[in-house]
C-alpha cells in the first residue's frame, strides 16, 4: 500500500511540472542591434559587464549585421553564443522603430530652410530685375 502511494504522489508531482512547463511562454527574440544592457542579460551567459561590452562595441561599430557577429565582441566566443543563438536577431535598420521619426524631422527642417532660402532668393531677383 505505502507503494502505491508512493508512486501516487510522483505521478501527480510529475503532472504539475509537466503542466507547468507547458504552459510556459516561448522566450522571446532579443535584438542585438536595439537591446538594452538590461535586456541582453536575458541571454545566457551574458552578465551585466559582458552586456555592457556588446552596446559600447555596437555604439563604437555600428549595428551588427548578422547574429554571428556578436562574437566580435570580445568575452562572447563561439561556445557561448551557440548558447543563444536560437534567442537573438540583428536587425537590418539597427535603429528602434521611432528613431526614423526623428530623422523625418529634422529632413523636413532642412528642406523648410532651403525653401526658404530659395524664396528669398526669387525675391531678391525679381527686385534686381524691376530696377
């Protein structure tokens, strides 16, 4: 009897786990090329320091171009990025989603200025020509 109650209990222990394992969420893709420090310690391996190394390389280098480019970082080898390569992307913009909002602007500065530049200068020539 005590082992049938035994075998019971892992049996149900057995169902939690594999219940609770299930319905875990998949991990998500971590972009290298727009992550934070903070966010590319989600990576295994990666700690606070090693983090901190991939943005300073990547704000020194530009974005990364390929996943596998990480292991131009130095502390990150091929064994440890095997470790998470199923886990990141590298973007081909390297730029979050609002920064081409902030480019827009400042394009549409620059055009205002020069049409206002090229206006000046019609005036100036229609005034030289009435003369």
């Amino acid at each position: 009897m005590k082992h049938f109650r035994a075998f019971f209990i892992l049996l149900a222990i057995a169902a939690m786990v594999t219940l609770t394992v299930g319905s875990l969420p998949a991990a998500e893709k971590i972009d290298i090329n727009t992550a934070s420090a903070k966010e590319l310690t989600q990576l295994d391996r990666i700690g606070p320091a090693l983090a901190e190394r991939v943005v300073e390389y990547r704000e020194k280098n530009g974005p990364f171009e390929k996943p596998e480019d990480i292991t131009k970082v130095k502390g990150i080898g091929a064994k440890t990025f095997e470790g998470f390569r199923d886990r990141i992307i590298a973007s081909k913009s390297g730029k979050k989603a609002d920064s081409g909002k902030t480019a827009e602007k400042k394009s549409s500065g620059a055009d205002k200025a020069s049409e206002t530049e090229s206006n000046e200068k019609n005036k100036a020539g229609k005034k030289s020509s009435e003369e």
